[in-house]
C-alpha cells in the first residue's frame, strides 16, 4: 500500500488512497489496514500449517504427493507456494474433490470426517491472503476484430465491415493476443480497401475524408516535409490513442519521403504515410505512452492507456474526443472523472458492445445463430427467431446497466422486450405484434429475467429436446459461478438398465438414473434438480405442461440445502435470492473480461473488496461495473519478466 | 537417443520465423538450391482433423492382406486410392493426465505438438511448436505463403476444461510454444488470398514493391518501440515482427512470380512447371451450406494451392469437439453427444456415418490430387496427407491406437498400399518419421517422439 502511495503525482495518492480504505472495513486509516491485513495473513499462514497441510501430507500426498502423481497430480509445488497464481488451480481443484466427497476415494485406507474437510475447505479459503499484492500483467494488447473495425470506422469514417475477413475471435476472458502472417497480411489488404474506399481514385478531386485527413497541399517553395510532419502527428495522435513520440514521427516521415522518391505526388505520398499508421503495431495493439520507470515492478496505467482499456471495455472502439482530452490533461485516472466517464459511455448507445462483447458471451448467446435446431420438430428457429431471441436477451442486460438496476433484476424482472416474432414463444403474439420492439411488462411470474428467456433456454437443449443436465450446469455455473467437474472420462453406462424400461422411463426419470450410481450422484443431485425445475420451457423456450410423450411436466424439486420448489417461478425465487452469489459471479466474469484473463491469485482479495462496495450500494450493476474500472488490476500493470517454463520455449 | 531420430543436420533451425528472408527467393522454385539435378517437384504435407476419435472395428482393416481387396467400411470413399495409402495400427497419443477433464482440448491441441501445455501457466497459451509450423519454417520461404491454415468452424468456442486457455479448444497449429495459429474458414478469403481478387486460379494479385519498402520502415520504427517495453510486451512485439516480416516475403515472392510472368510473356522460358503436368484446377465457391460442399471447397483450395506451389504445408481442422451437427446425414444430433454410446447401435450408427463423411472428404482431396499430373508421375505422388484424429475411441476416450491414414508417397519416401497391424510409436514418431519423409531437417524430436517409424518409409 505505502509504496503505491509515492507513485506518480498527489492526485495518484489520494486515488490509490480512495482504493486502501476500501480494502477492509471497519478502518480508517492506512496503516490500520496494513495491520488488518497482516493479521488476515498471520491467520492465513496459521491454518495453512497447521489445517491444510496436515490434511494434505495425511489424506493425499500417498497418491499425490512428493514424487507421486496419481492423475498427473502432485501437491508438492503447491504446499511449497501456496500463494502463488500458478497453485490457485490446484487448490480449486482440491476444493471441488474434497466438497463432493470424490477424494479421498472410497478405497482410501482413511477417510477425513465432516469437521476436518469443511476445516480444510476453510483454511484453503484462506490462502488468498498469501498472494502478494499484483495487478497481473497488462501485456500490450492487440484489439480484437471487432474493435479494430470499429476504430477502423470512427477513424476514417470506413464501414466496420471492412475488417469482416479477420478471422473471428474469442475476446474478453481467453482472449489470445497473439498475432499470426495471416492476419498482418489482412491487416495491410484491409487497411488498402479502407483507403480506396475514403480516398478516392489517383488524380482525383479530393474527398472529404481527404481534406479532413491531410489538409491542404502545400503551395510551391512550402516545407512540405514539415507539412507532412504535421500530417503524420495528427493521424497518429488519433490512430495511436495517444501523443506520438519524436521517433515515431521520424518513421512516418521516411515513408513519406520513400513515396516521394518514387515520384508520387504530394496526397499518395500521405497515403501510403497513412497505410503505414494502420499497420504499425502502435495502431493494432494498445501501447503505453511512456516509458516505464526503471526497476519498478508494478507501474499505474498512464492516463492514455487507460482512456483506450476503459473505452476498448465499454464501446469496443477508440476513445473519443472527452476521453483523450481528459488523457491528455492526465486527469482521466482521478476516481470521480473515473466514475462520471463510465456513466456517460454506459449511457452512450455504442455500449451495446458491453453485450455483443460481455453479455452475450456470458449468457451462451453466441453459439445460438449458427446452432443446430430439428428443424421439423421446431420450424420457428428461422433466422429472424435467433435474432429476435438475442435481441431480447441485449435489450433486456442494456435496460438492467443504463437504468442502474440491481443485478439480482437479471435473474428476477417483472417485464422483458418483445417483438411480433418472439411474441409467439410467449403466447402474446395478439399483444404483440410487428417488428417493432417493446417493453413489455409480464404478468406470468414464471418468465422475466434470464432463466425463462426463450434464447437461453434454446442454447442450453440439444437440437430436439431439453436438457435438465445442460440447463443446470448453465445455472450453476454461469449464473451462481460454481464450479462443476467435468465427468470422469469413462462415463459408466446408464444404459446398463433394461433397455426396455429405460426407453419407458420420462426424460426425468431418466436423467434421475444419475443419482442412483454413486460415481454420477455427487454432482447430478446438485445440478439435475435446477434443470428439472426449468422443464416447463421445451427446448426453444416454450411453455408446456406435458413433455413430448404427452406426460405430465413435473418441475418439482429440492436443492441442497433444502430449498424446494414446485415450479420455474419458485426455482427462480430461490436462485434471486443468492444476492452475493449472483453479484460476486458477475463480477468475476466482466473483471476477468475486462482484464483479458483468467482471475487468479490476488484477485480474490480485489473482488472481495469489490463486492463490499457493490453490495453496499444494493448491487447496482453501474457500481459494479464502475468499481471494475476503478480497481487495482484494471488501473495498474506489472511489468517485471514473467518466468515461462523454459522446457517449453523453442 | 538424440542420433536416433536425428534426420539430417544439414541445417539446424532455431526460432521461429528462422529468417529465411528475402535472398532465397531468388532461388525460389522446385530445384533444391546447391544440387544441380534436374527440377524434381518438391513434398507437400498436409494435415487434416476431425475430433472425437472413431467406430474402431469400422475402421482398422481386418489383416494386412485383406487391406486392399476388402478395405473396412469407414475407408470405402479411398478404395479408388488405397494403393497410394498407408495405415498404422498403434499409434499412441500423449498421456493426457493431468488434463483428465480436458480430453477434447488435448485431443485437438497435442494432435500437431505430440505435447502437453504448460500445466503451471495452462491459463495462458504455453505448448510447443506443431509439426506443420516446423516444416513451413523450413519449407516456407520457397514459395509465397509458408503455409495453409484452413478451419470449417470459426475457433471462437469457449468451454473452459481444467483452468486450460480456450485456445487449446480450437487451434492445432502453433507458431511458437505461445503463439497459436488462427485459421481461415471462408472459401473466397482463402481464394484472394491465394490468387488475388480476379476469381481467376493461376492469375495473382499485383504486388506493390512500395508496400514492402514501406512495411520494412515500419518494422524499423517497431524495434524502436520494442527496446522501450517491459520483457512481455518484447515478446508481443516479436510476434509483430514475425508476422510483418511474412508479409514482406510474400509481396517479394508475388513481385518474383510478376517478373517470371513478365519474362515468359516475352517468350524467355523460366518456368520451372512441365509441359505435361495439369493446369490449374477450377474452384467453385457453393452458394449453400452444404458441409460437404464447404469442405470440398476447402478441400479444393488445398489441392490448388499445392499443385500451383503456393505453399507447401496446409492444416485444416475439418471439424471442431464442439457441437457439430452433419443434417446432410439425416440426423441433427451433435457429435459429441453420439461419441458417448455405450455400444448402442443407433449412436454407434451416426458417429460412424459421420466418420465415414469426414474421411470422404479427405478422400476426394487425395483423389483429385491423384488425377493431376506432375513431373513424371501426379500431384499426389509428391504429397504427404495426413487424416487423423486425436482420440482412438469417444466413447472411454482412448488414446492407445490413434486413428491416422496417410496418403500420398511424399516423393518416393512412404512406402504404400500397406496396412501395419502392429505399429509399435506414439504421434510424436509420426510427426517425426513425416517431417522426415519431407525432407524437413529437425534439430529434436517432436513432442514425445523417441524415433522414426521406418517400417513406413521406403528405406526399411
């Protein structure tokens, strides 16, 4: 804390100050949290040695430790750093195991009781406090497809299309980075079509794109090097997202006077200055204004590097004028210029990108355009259906961000959005009708919010028919942010019943078989349960009261923890109500895709400070995204080398 | 056993991208630079996949002899060619623990590396670099594009399996341990990108000397910037440099090819092509969305840019683990769901058909390939096609015998028309003994790979 406090200018203190106090609660003062802190870690360090490890070296380590590794497993590195981000795996993974009771295997010659494992499970809930204090790396980013068209276009006023031979990608959380021959090729053929397009032909009247770009051509006896010195700072102030050194202008400047040299004329020689913007690596990836100081580790984002994260993050696209005014008056990082720049672009129609990027990513949206329906069984999945299904789902997240609701009103809403084709799926096509989209306030308690939306419901079935199974992982995992195993590779099979009463049992006894082998039953009880409870809806989102035999829906259930419910309005009840759950896994989501990355290590104590914040503030989802903004690993980097397992390397 | 595997040290590569720059294009064309024979058409390798592995008693021949005359139904669609393939029963894959719960993303991402990722930064992309990047290293710099990477789905799936990057999910190809390789999935990009904007096969683009010229300042400017950056973004950077540094080739191949063009216009004969090899093959871009008619399309594009020497080294992922459907054979299930089958005839039924189609389309690749004329004998007998997937059996997830057909004899290296009931090697071995038969010279073993599999070369 103390030593983030001497960076950069007192503005800085008072913002990283704003960040210490938030850290713990009760306390005031810095160095009181210095001493929470450490406590936290005194305890932390405690129940690692005596809880974790005894547990460890007793009920593990014969098949997983020291130079054993049953399954590839071994918890020797762990036990040595347990802080470490690379161990924060392998205590999930322990944390998963030991909670379902699938380790210590049955045939273990001892098996913990109830108090040791919730004791461990505890005490490895602890270990955060082991992590040192680290905003993870902010390499230099490449933007993605979607975001250099966008820049493409509020650039040089070129359709976004224009980068549409990019191949796709995965961004956010899992974002690669990486760059490949074949997308610098594309990026030099599309920066040529960009400039067709704007320029115009070789000797023609300038366009206005021109005019706007270039100016006006030097007269006879001008300094046109000077001019095009000129011209190349004011593209690359815009393309670059930030002020241009000396040297980069040098560059831009022989390219200019290598057109020149080969005799083109005064506007071709800015444009190929200009081509040689799009395709430096100032332009594709997001490059630090300044050079880091030396023998730091850990640096805040300068101002212009943050106007492009936070605007990269909301819009998909460059900042706009406010933004880099702000960057360039180094005000931007000051937490209330912060807080009021994140409402205006939330506020701005461009953050329909929060969805395209975030929302729909989150929700499973995505596969739903090119997703195989039985298209005998379901003539409704046309193309005008799939995207008056995603439709919905966006218009529905931006109303819950721009009115500033509570994050629980994704779950539980008592209204949604509606055209004449999805009115159908909601038996209110009298209602509703046409192409015009409306709010639409719902009576049917079992719809509104996300779990009885038509477009989720579609992605979680298969092609012909609902999945209990998929709906339940989906819930949990994506909506409460638990975690489910993935099912052990050789899968026993259910079949292994008479074929004959198999085929006579319902979808939900069916799937009921789960629970009744033991090797399936620790994870099926938790996640079947929701999905039956869902079960109303048929695989495209439909209300039904019989399945597809004819029988009758039974959407009753019980989850852990005794909570039953007999219908998708109760089930949904029972999920709203897990108000931390919901806010902490939304959090965790957009901070891991706003960072690029997978949360790991320190994170858990920054979204643990989050959530205070935000649930003080009644989980407004504007707080929630504002305080991502405003958070340590959002604002800072570092910079020190990584150490990359050199067996790897070639 | 380093001497064992070791192919020939002629050359050893070091790094990616190994700068095989700008002056080998000069001698760029199919005669090996420092021999003198006559123009022998270079080995083309290629690679394609599909997930999930295979109906095992619908695919492995029954015997060595019956191999030709009764070939196992999944293999029917090759019986024309079956002659020019090569099967080996034995194949082992990597040991995926402690990835148990990510089968599917190490099936597609050790298929090429014979690797596992870094399990201590599995967050992050951290494997190895893949056979085919080792051959376009290699092999690259002779002709325009240094390879092929085509995909029929956008690898854009996220399923987060063991903590492990989404990009083991959908990528195969790496150019470096950190640096997956995306893949091209529309046909008419593919095509301009061979041969420019005209539609018209054989014709190429107009290259601007001016554009190289000017990308070699850029790449001034960016070693600029790269001495001020923190170690990491050094790394980036790199990979920046890399990839601009591949553009500047192919504009300077595109500008070779132009001036090779200009000559034999001028009636100066540099051609390194026969009289009687084919002309180029027509591409048809399918207006539908046909899965057949898309991977033939691609399928095309592979065989054309062989056959015009475009490259040398393709990949198309044929197929993804995740949620593929094939309507065209009258069922919408999705793979993977049908892999699971626990014997049931029905499942074992489609997840066969789907086998069968898959490997039908590889065999329209080869067969066409087998009826263009190249040198003394066809396109085919200079390639080296690799079908394979990287599970033995979805349903256990079983890697002992990996399903792989070759096909092609790679100049006269591969020895075909044989079935090997009794491989002993894992993929790494593959990978090598391939790499090998192309000619592509290794400083190490692929993967796990301990040495060559010689019983499938001509020289055993």
């Amino acid at each position: 804390m103390r030593m983030l406090g001497t960076f950069g200018s007192g503005v800085m203190t008072v913002a990283l100050l704003g960040f210490a106090v938030s850290l713990t609660l009760p306390c005031k003062a810095e160095p009181a949290d210095d001493a929470d802190f450490v406590a936290l870690q005194v305890d932390a360090r405690k129940s690692f040695k005596e809880v974790v490890t005894p547990f460890v070296d007793t009920y593990c380590s014969r098949c997983h430790g020291q130079d054993r590794q049953r399954g590839g497993i071994n918890f020797a590195p762990a036990l040595k750093k347990p802080g470490e981000s690379a161990s924060s795996h392998r205590w999930k993974q322990a944390v998963a195991m030991v909670k379902s009771h699938d380790m210590p295997p049955d045939n273990a010659p001892k098996q913990p009781t109830e108090e040791e494992r919730q004791k461990f499970l505890d005490g490895i809930g602890k270990i955060k406090f082991l992590s040192s204090k680290d905003p993870g790396a902010f390499v230099i980013r490449r933007l993605t497809k979607v975001e250099y068209g966008n820049t493409l276009h509020d650039l040089l006023g070129v359709d976004q299309k224009v980068a549409d031979d990019l191949p796709d990608e995965v961004f956010g959380e899992g974002y690669l980075n990486t760059l490949s021959p074949l997308q610098s090729e594309q990026y030099l053929a599309i920066a040529n079509e960009a400039l067709d397009r704007i320029l115009g032909p070789k000797d023609g009247t300038p366009t206005k794109a021109q005019k706007r770009l270039f100016g006006q051509t030097p007269g006879a006896g001008a300094d046109e090097r000077a001019a095009a010195r000129k011209v190349a700072r004011s593209l690359a102030r815009n393309a670059y997202r930030r002020p241009p050194t000396d040297p980069e202008l040098d560059v831009l400047v022989r390219v200019f006077d290598l057109a020149r040299e080969n005799k083109l004329a005064y506007p071709e020689a800015l444009r190929l200055m200009l081509k040689a913007v799009l395709v430096s690596p100032q332009f594709l990836f997001i490059t630090p204004a300044m050079e880091a100081e030396s023998g730091r580790s850990i640096v805040p984002l300068d101002d212009h590097q943050l106007a492009s994260r936070l605007s990269y993050l909301l819009w998909a696209t460059m900042p706009d004028a406010e933004l880099s005014t702000l960057a360039d008056r180094g005000k931007l990082h000051e937490p209330a210029v912060l807080r009021a720049q994140v409402k205006r672009l939330l506020e701005d129609p461009r953050s329909r990108a929060l969805f395209d990027g975030f929302g729909a990513q989150w929700l499973g949206l995505g596969s739903l355009e090119g997703k195989t329906f039985d298209t005998a069984k379901f003539p409704q999945m046309t193309g005008a259906m799939r995207s008056a299904m995603y439709d919905e789902a966006r218009l529905f997240f931006e109303s819950i961000v721009r009115e500033n609701r509570s994050v629980v009103s994704l779950v539980d809403c008592d209204y949604t959005f509606l055209n004449g084709t999805l009115a159908e799926l909601y038996g209110l096509d009298k209602k509703v009708t046409g192409p015009r989209w409306r709010k639409v306030k719902l009576t049917d308690a079992n719809r509104g919010g996300i779990l009885g939306m038509p477009g989720i419901l579609a992605v979680t079935s298969f092609p012909d028919r609902t999945s209990p199974v998929k709906r339940g992982v989906w819930v949990l995992e994506q909506v409460l942010g638990e975690h489910v195993p993935p099912p052990p590779p050789n899968v026993p099979a259910l079949e292994k019943q008479d074929k004959q009463t198999v085929e006579n049992l319902t979808l939900r006894q069916r799937t009921e078989l789960h629970v009744k082998d033991p090797t399936c039953a620790n994870c099926h009880k938790v996640l079947d349960p929701i999905g039956f409870g869902l079960e109303n809806f048929d695989a495209i989102g439909r209300w039904r009261d019989q399945d597809d035999a004819g029988g009758a829906i039974d959407a009753a259930g019980e989850l852990l923890g005794g909570k039953r419910f007999a219908s998708p309005k109760e089930l949904k009840t029972i999920i709203a109500a897990r108000t931390d759950d919901l806010a902490r896994n939304v959090t965790e989501k957009l901070l891991a895709y706003a960072l690029c990355r997978q949360l790991e290590g320190y994170d858990e104590i920054v979204v643990d400070n989050l959530m205070e914040t935000i649930a003080k503030d009644g989980y407004r989802m504007q707080t929630l995204i504002t305080e991502i903004v405003k958070s340590y690993p959002f604002t800072h980097r570092r910079i020190q080398e990584q150490q990359i397992a050199s067996s790897h390397e070639k | 056993m380093k001497s064992n595997f070791l192919i020939n040290r002629r050359t050893c590569l070091k790094g990616i991208g190994a700068t095989l720059a700008l002056p080998l294009l000069e001698s760029m064309g199919w005669a090996e630079p420092d021999n003198g024979k006559p123009d022998k058409p270079p080995v083309r390798l290629g690679f394609m996949y599909m997930p999930h592995g295979v109906i095992m008693d619908q695919f492995w021949p029954a015997d060595a002899q019956s191999f030709l005359s009764s070939p196992p139904p999944a293999l029917e669609s090759l019986r024309p060619v079956l002659d020019q393939c090569l099967l080996m029963k034995g194949i082992s894959g990597v040991a995926i623990a402690p990835f148990n719960g990510a089968p599917h993303a190490l099936e597609l991402s050790t298929w090429l590396t014979a690797m596992l990722p870094d399990a201590n930064t599995r967050n992050r992309i951290n494997i190895g670099i893949s056979a085919d990047q080792i051959a376009a290293n290699y092999v690259g710099g002779f002709t325009s594009l240094p390879s092929l990477e085509l995909a029929t789905m956008p690898q854009t799936h996220k399923e987060n399996q063991e903590g492990l990057n989404e990009g083991y999910y959908t990528h195969c190809s790496f150019r470096s341990a950190t640096q997956p390789v995306p893949a091209e999935i529309n046909p008419r990009s593919v095509l301009n990108r061979l041969f420019g904007k005209s539609d018209r096969p054989g014709h190429i683009r107009q290259a601007d000397p001016l554009d190289r010229q000017m990308l070699d300042l850029v790449i001034g400017g960016a070693k600029d910037l790269r001495k001020k950056l923190p170690q990491d973004d050094q790394h980036k950077l790199d990979e920046y440099l890399d990839s601009v540094r591949a553009v500047e080739r192919r504009i300077a191949a595109i500008e070779f090819r132009q001036k090779e063009a200009a000559l034999e216009k001028a009636g100066v004969s540099v051609s390194k092509r026969n009289a009687s090899d084919s002309p180029p093959i027509e591409v048809k871009i399918p207006e539908g969305d046909k899965r057949s008619e898309y991977m033939q399309v691609m399928c095309d594009l592979n065989v054309l840019a062989f056959q015009t020497d475009t490259t040398r080294v393709s990949t198309y992922i044929g197929s993804t683990p995740n949620g593929v459907s094939y309507p065209e054979l009258g069922f919408r299930n999705e793979h993977h769901s049908q892999t699971h089958h626990n014997n049931e005839a029905e499942k074992v039924r489609k997840v066969a058909a789907i086998t069968a189609f898959n490997i039908a389309q590889f065999a329209y690749m080869v067969k066409k390939m087998h009826g263009l004329r190249e040198g003394d004998g066809t396109l085919l007998d200079n390639c080296i096609m690799m079908w394979g997937s990287g599970l033995e059996d979805g349903n256990i997830h079983e890697r002992k015998n990996l399903p792989f057909i070759i096909a092609g004899k790679g100049g006269g290296s591969i020895n075909t028309g044989r079935f090997l009931p009794d491989t002993k090697g894992n993929q790494g071995d593959l990978l090598t003994t391939l790499l090998g038969c192309a000619g592509v010279p290794l400083d190490r073993p692929i993967g796990i790979a301990t040495k060559q599999i010689t019983e499938m070369t001509t020289r055993s």
